[in-house]
C-alpha cells in the first residue's frame, strides 16, 4: 500500500486537468471584428421578438447570439443580459411576481436563486431537494406553497434536469409560475426538450464559471411572447421596442450585454455541443468506476435527464462507510493531484442574510423542513466541470486516487497529530 501524498507520499497525479476556459483564434477573430467595428454597445432593442435584426449593414452578435441560443434549447425566444442574477429577476417581474409574493427555492443552490426575489421585493421560501438527485423535490414544493406563493424556481442542478413533470403538475394545479433556474444546464435536456423551454421561462449564466461563458452575461428563454417584449422592456430601461427611445412603460433596469459578450458567446455557443457530450462521457465511465469504492456513492442520473450536462461532478461522501470524515477525504484528495471541494457548507437559509432578521419572514423552522438539503451539505463532494474535457486517462486518475485514499484509510489514525498540524 503506497503512502498517501498528504503524509509524504507521492501524488497519483502531478499534471494539470484541462484549464477552463477555452478559446482560440475564432474568439481573437471576432473580438477585434467587434473591436474595429466601433459598434461596442447593442444598438437595437426589440431583435428577440421582431424580426428587425441584421438588417442594414451593421450585425449584432447578441441578436445573433440569443437567436442561436434559443433555436439550440428548443425555446422560441432568447433575450440576453448581463447576468444570471439579471436573468432570474427580470423574468420573475416579467412572469408577474411582485412585492410581497413568495417565490419557492430549493435550500440548495446558489444564493442567486434565491436573492433574485429579494431583489424585486418578493420573498424566498425554502423548500427540500430529493435526496437521490439534488433537485427540487416536488412534495417539498407542494407542501411549501401557500396563498401568497406566485412562482416556483426549480434548479437543473450540476446540469442535471429537475423532474420538471412533477414540479410542473403541482405549479399547474396551484397556478404558479415555473421559472427555471439552467444556470448549470447549457445543452441540458429533459425528455429531449432543452432546458429552459420546459416552464414559462428559463434562466441561464455566462458568468466565469458556467459551461459557456463571456466572463459575464446570461440569457432568459421563453416561448411566451408577451413574456419575452416584458423581459426586453426590463432589461432596456423600461423602453418600448417601436416607441420613443426617451419613453419609459416601466421600472427597468439597463441590464444589456456588450457586442464583445456577444461575439464571444457566438463562439462559445459553437463549442457547447461537443462539450457537453465529452464531460457527459467521462463523468458516466467515471461514476461507474467510483460506485464500486465502498462510501463513494455518485449522484442518480433519471431516464428523462439522461442527456446532462455536467456543470459540477458530485458523488455522496460516506464518511463511516469509507471510514475517514470528508474533510480528511477531500485534504487527501487534492494532495494527491485531484482538485476536489465539499460545495456549500450549510443550506442557503442558514447564511446570515437569512437569520439576520433582515428580511420579514422566518426562516429558523427551516432545517427540520429540509433534512435532505442540510445532508447534503454533509455530504457532499464537487468536482468542476473543466476535469471532465479532458481524457480516459484522466478518469483513471480519479480513480487510483480515491481507491489510494481508500486503501490507505487507516493511516489517518496513526497520522491525526501529525494531520492537524498541516496547513490544509
Ligand atoms: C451562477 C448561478 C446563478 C447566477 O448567475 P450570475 O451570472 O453569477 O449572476 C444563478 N443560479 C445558479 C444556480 C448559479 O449557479
């Protein structure tokens, strides 16, 4: 039994995975075709739903881009803006949500899910995930609605599809806007439907870490087209698409991208299929490989999420089956060459904002309400997404590192002092 890396032993893996983000001469070339055009800003509102874009000579990559996007997620209309937050908060007033409607988020995601609310004055109410998947789990949603509930934000977690049937057939029969969350889910489908197309509208991020990204950005997909002109209106500064440029319908915000996010995502957007097919692959042959270590136990894919996306990679950490806590797990992991992390340390309604009493609602019954989302903060271990664009071989490395961990598992006993007083 080979000694592990974190007591001095030689790493199973010195070489980097594959680097996120990826480019080449096609982002250089449109950036600078940007760049010499002198049309940096998106100079037309109104291209997600009028036919009016491309006309003339001038081209807008972001009316070209939400176009692609859309068509390629199967929804009618694709209106881009500057984040994924934006997204989210721009399609919940569109979907009419407003001060004082409470809006259902799972307890775990990332807090955007639920600020989105907060920030038009509605407010978020936790519910449970579904301890196989991570997602939200639709009982949990029924149970949390009550008069005041207008909307529900399912999120496709890791860019695994939620079970948008059952989380649909409660919303219809409670009349309650779905808005999806695909901030993990480019190229994501469900039933073979893209992502986003599914509810009354989607949301996704091109911030850094997403599957596709400008740096920044994101995009709302609907196929409503009354909801598709407000989220245009919205994200125009309450402009109207035909009317005076200096006439303002309603409180909006200036949320655009830039033509140089634009460009980007036309080129990013090129990549995605393939993408997402390689880290699909390797995340599969992986999960394979890792459900035969004791306590390693990888997320449940469902027949109508079988074609995913991989934005994070996880697996259950079973500490008293493998027999060392993740905390330990993960130290050992990342000396032996494999980046890994535990993810949220608490479900979102623990985190200050929450407790603060800042906000007028309780949110201290909340962990009884979700003991699933609470456990898999225990539990949990995330691996990016940039690992899976790489080989077999790389896998393989995973592997030999978990199963090294394993087999060495009882050298933490005698090494506890010695591990405490490491800098991990
Ligand atoms: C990243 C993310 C967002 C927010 O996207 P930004 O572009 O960072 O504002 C929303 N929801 C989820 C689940 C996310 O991971």
């Amino acid at each position: 039994m080979s000694k592990l890396a974190v007591f001095g032993g030689e790493a199973v893996r010195t070489a980097p995975f594959p680097s996120w983000p990826v480019f080449d001469e096609s982002e250089e070339k449109s950036l600078l075709e940007v760049l010499h055009s002198g049309q940096w800003w998106r100079y037309t509102m109104g291209e997600a739903t009028e036919a009016i874009a491309n006309t003339g000579t001038l081209r807008s990559t972001v009316a070209e881009f939400q176009e692609q996007f859309a068509q390629a997620h199967n929804a009618r209309f694709g209106i881009a803006c500057a984040t994924g937050m934006a997204a989210l908060q721009v399609a919940l007033r569109a979907l009419g949500v407003d001060r004082g409607d409470e809006v259902i988020v799972p307890a775990y995601t990332f807090i955007a899910t639920a600020t989105a609310p907060l920030a038009i004055g509605a407010t978020p109410v936790f519910c449970d995930i579904d301890y196989d998947t991570f997602n939200l789990s639709p009982e949990s949603f029924e149970k949390a609605i009550t008069p005041a509930t207008r909307a529900v934000i399912p999120v496709h977690f890791a860019g695994v599809a939620a079970d948008m049937e059952g989380i649909m057939a409660v919303a219809r029969k409670h009349n309650i806007m779905v808005l999806e969350d695909a901030a993990h889910a480019h190229g994501a489908r469900w039933n073979g439907r893209g992502c986003g197309s599914i509810g009354d509208a989607g949301a996704f991020s091109f911030q850094f870490s997403k599957n596709m990204t400008a740096g920044e950005g994101g995009i709302i997909t609907t196929n409503n087209l009354a909801v598709a002109e407000l989220c245009e209106s919205y994200i125009w500064v309450g402009r109207k698409a035909g009317r005076p440029w200096y006439e303002h319908h309603r409180m909006g915000w200036n949320f655009r991208l830039t033509e140089f996010q634009g460009a980007l995502l036309l080129e990013q957007l090129k990549r995605l299929a393939r993408q997402t097919i390689t880290r699909r692959e390797n995340s599969l042959y992986l999960s394979r490989q890792l459900s035969q270590i004791p306590g390693i136990r990888p997320l449940h894919i469902t027949d109508y999420a079988a074609e995913f996306a991989v934005h994070i990679y996880i697996f259950r950490f079973l500490a008293e089956t493998f027999g060392i806590s993740r905390g330990d797990f993960v130290t050992a992991l990342n000396a032996e060459g494999i980046p890994c992390l535990t993810g949220y340390s608490f479900p979102l309604y623990r985190n200050p904002l929450f407790q603060s009493g800042e906000i007028a609602h309780d949110y201290s019954r909340y962990s009884e309400l979700c003991p699933n989302s609470e456990r898999a903060c225990k539990e949990a271990v995330w691996l990016e997404h940039r690992m899976f664009l790489g080989t077999r071989q790389d896998m393989d490395d995973i592997v030999s590192a978990v199963a090294k961990v394993y087999a060495a598992r009882h050298s933490f006993e005698s090494h506890r002092t010695e591990l405490a007083s490491t800098s991990f």
